[in-house]
C-alpha cells in the first residue's frame, strides 16, 4: 500500500520541486522515479503552477497513486484518503483538515476546465512520501517510507520495450472496445490489475511487465491512445498509454457515466485479454473481435434465457433458465478439460443478454461451433416429451446438430423428436454451425424432475461435449 501511496504522490511532488514562474504556467517536462522506477503521466494530464505551487488533477491524485478520492460537485469538497488518513480540501479555499484538524494552504484548490486541481506538495508530504529533485536533469525522486529517505532515488537509464531487458515483456497489439467488452490482443497470456475509482467513475486496468508492440513508436514516450466511444451506452472515454517503462506497464483507463452497477469479469481467450463490462441495464458478453489464432477450435455454449427472461414455466412452476444455465456450465466445465477447445460463454450468471448480443458474440469471436441449450414446455399438453434439435439451413449446422442429437439421444433415453429445421434468430444469424437444443420437456412431469437432476445433466453436458469434439474431429 505504500508503494501505491507513492504512486499517487509521485505525480505531486514532482511538480513541487519544480520552480513556478507564472500564474497557471504549464510545468516542464520531467521525469519522475519513484523508489528507483520511473513513472509516466498521460499526456493529456495538465499540471499547472499557480503561485509557485504545483498543482495536479485529482484524477491522477487517484488513478496514478491509487488513494481514494470522494468529489462532491455540490459541496465542491474533495476527499483524499489513504488507509485511515483522510485530507479534505475545498475549491477555492485556503483553509483544509487533516484527521479534522484545520490547516492553511498556500494555494486554495481550483477548478480548471472541469477538472479540480490541488497542491502536489501538501498532499504529499500528508501522505507520507520524501521527495527530492535533480534540477540539472529534471527528475524529481519520491521515496515512500520502504526505502532510507536519507539516500537520492537512483535515476535508471531509460527503457526501450521490445529491447534488453523488455525481451520477455508481453507485447500489445491490438485495443478495441465493442459490447460493453475491452479487448486486448496481447501475445502472452497476463493477469491484469482492475481498479474503480470516482469523480470521474472509471475502471482502470493496468497490465503488468506489458508494453506495446505493434501499435506505434508514439506511444512508446507515454503518449495517449484514445479509443472512438460515440454512441456506446456509459461509456464517455477509453484511453491508453504505456505507464511505466521498467518494468513496461500499459494503462487503460475506462471512464463511465455511472460506475455503481457495473460488475467486472476478465478472461484470456486465444490470445485476447477480455475486460467484461456488465452494467446496468446492459449485459456485457466476452468479445473478442478476430477469432482464433492459436489452432484451438472457438466453441460458445449459450445457456438460454436469464435474468429477466425465466423462459418457458414447467409442470410445478420451474423456469426454464434455471435449468439451462446449471447444464451449460457444466458443458464449460468438460470443455475446459479439452486442450485444443477454447470455450466462451454468453453467460455465467442469472443475466440476460439479447439475442442480438449471442449472435454478436459468436460472429465477433469468429468461433467454429455455437450451441444453445433450451428445455420444452407446453403446458397444455402434460404428456408431451422428448429431445429435439434445430438448425438453420447451412449443411455444416445440420451436420452438428445431427451428431450432437444422436449423443443426446443415446445418453438420455428421451423420446427422439428429430433434427428440425428452425427459423430461429440465434441460428439465423450466426455465421458457424449452430445448433439449438430442446433437451426435453418442463411440462411433462417426468422430464422436469430428470432435467433438474444432477445425474440426467451431467449425462446430456457430456452428450454435449462428445457431439463438439466428433463434430471437430477431436479424439
């Protein structure tokens, strides 16, 4: 935590020692080390000097250093707290507290094109870091309490990713954003660090010993990438930038409108890092927006229905999603035993994405096999049962759902229904060979009791799986 205090405080307190000659002047460039490694500001974060006081956004104050920041636009009161410290300044005010105690600054905190700024000095000597400053080179050096304060922060010489010591760094080639979905294109699988942060709301996801390949020199010097987010619901700016040379770090930072509701799930599908945004009113889907590369076969299961959707009623009033989903993760679970299949799942939770938003999912992921997993209902009818199998029109769908049907059929036992040919949006519309399941009957008494039965799904999630892997050939 104290390596995170400095972070944060790196930002201010290089700017303090550097000397101010005009009233809300730009400061020059400067590096800034922290405990030994240099660190690396946006390019678009504006640090002024007024007064002879450096002041820097709060949104660095949080998202380098990691303190917990609280805006309140109506009080215009901003919070800054670190473990059980808590600094509280106002705009326009010299007067603050520390643990409640009045202090007097220099410089009230100001507002400048929407942006709140405060002094790096007082924030940072509050929070603990020592800083000293290299004029003839323009480094500033934090030390946080882990390292003797009395000893100069070591200047590293500059690092160049894709050279020496960034040989084994994980190189990035690729960000883009679609369906509520980050999408890193990275060469090595990494585990990535998520932050939520307010005032703005944002998440922000740092990848560890990562640094950019293919994307251009620019953003090599700690330039801003900026992805286009006009027309995505939430999403007000996505943007990116090398945060650290040695060891490399990529930033990307994901501001929200509202950050309250949105629950976060990550996954590493062929060679895509997936950030999944599920927010209010949207449900996210992993997307990965060039299929596979790595010679594994994309497979997507789709439990049906969910969340505000139960899907059809059975017999004693059971919903047709609690059903699908227990049986479709246990598919996930056998075929992620299977190493030469990556699978991705429309969903894993009680959440109901669009039909629109499965299709997309599959076609984006350029997968070779979609399935969906549905039970059959009718009321009316009681003694109605059975299996039965949907594709849509194209030879390789009829070829899947033949074989998946026949493994389905002999696993359980159910009254063979047929493979039928279905008008169906998810079928329609994928571009693979797709395949809905009617696994049977929630109406018909029997049928519902065995479907809901742990016994009768692993029989039809195994049936599943050896239909996939005959489909693709696989032993």
């Amino acid at each position: 935590m104290k390596k995170i205090v400095s972070v944060l405080l790196f930002s201010l307190l290089f700017l303090l020692a550097l000397p101010g000659t005009g009233h809300a002047a730009s400061a020059p460039q400067t590096k800034i080390i922290l405990d030994g490694q240099e660190l690396m500001l946006p390019s678009d974060v504006e640090v002024v000097n007024i007064n002879k006081n450096v002041m820097i956004p709060i949104r660095v104050v949080a998202e380098n250093l990691k303190f917990k920041v609280q805006w309140n636009q109506k009080t215009q009161n901003v919070s800054i707290e670190q473990n059980a410290k808590v600094l509280s300044l106002n705009v326009g005010r010299t007067e603050a507290s520390v643990q409640n105690e009045k202090v007097q600054l220099n410089t009230a905190p100001r507002l400048i094109k929407n942006t709140v700024v405060v002094p790096l000095r007082f924030v940072s000597e509050e929070m603990g870091l020592s800083v000293s400053w290299n004029n003839k080179d323009k480094v500033v050096g934090l030390t946080s309490a882990a390292v003797p304060s009395d000893e100069p922060s070591p200047v590293p010489a500059p690092a160049v990713p894709g050279q020496d010591s960034s040989t084994e760094w994980s190189k990035v080639s690729d960000i883009s954003f679609a369906n509520q979905q980050l999408v890193v294109s990275v060469d090595t699988e990494v585990t990535p660090q998520i932050t939520r942060l307010n005032n703005p709301d944002r998440i922000v996801v740092d990848l560890p010993n990562t640094a950019f390949g293919e994307m251009g020199p620019a953003l090599q010097q700690g330039k801003m990438g900026k992805l286009d987010v006009s027309g995505i619901p939430n999403v007000t700016e996505i943007r990116y930038s090398l945060f650290k040379n040695d060891p490399a770090q990529v930033r990307v930072v994901i501001e929200l409108n509202n950050l309250s509701d949105v629950q976060v799930n990550t996954q590493y599908v062929s060679g895509k890092l997936i950030v999944d945004l599920a927010l209010t009113g949207i449900i996210g889907i992993p997307v990965s927006p060039s299929g596979s590369d790595s010679g594994k076969s994309v497979v997507v299961i789709d439990a049906g229905h969910g969340g505000k959707d139960p899907g059809t009623i059975g017999i004693s009033n059971t919903q047709e999603k609690n059903f699908t989903l227990p049986l479709a993760l246990k598919v996930q679970a056998l075929l992620l035993q299977e190493p030469d299949i990556e699978v991705v799942m429309t969903r894993e939770t009680d959440v109901y994405p669009t039909r629109p938003e499965r299709v997309q999912l599959a076609n984006t992921l350029n997968a070779d096999v979609f399935v969906s997993i549905h039970g059959n209902s009718v009321k009316a009818s009681p003694q109605s049962s059975g299996t039965e199998t949907y594709y849509y029109k194209r030879s390789s769908s009829k070829q899947l759902a033949d074989i998946v049907h026949k493994h389905l059929i002999e696993a359980l036992g159910f009254k063979d229904r047929k493979v039928k040919n279905g008008n169906l949006e998810v079928l329609r519309n994928t571009t693979m060979p797709a395949v809905l399941l009617e696994i049977g009957f929630l109406s018909n008494p029997d049928e519902e009791q065995a479907m809901f039965s742990e016994s009768v799904q692993n029989k039809a999630a195994q049936a599943i799986v050896d239909g996939i892997k005959e489909f693709l050939n696989q032993p």
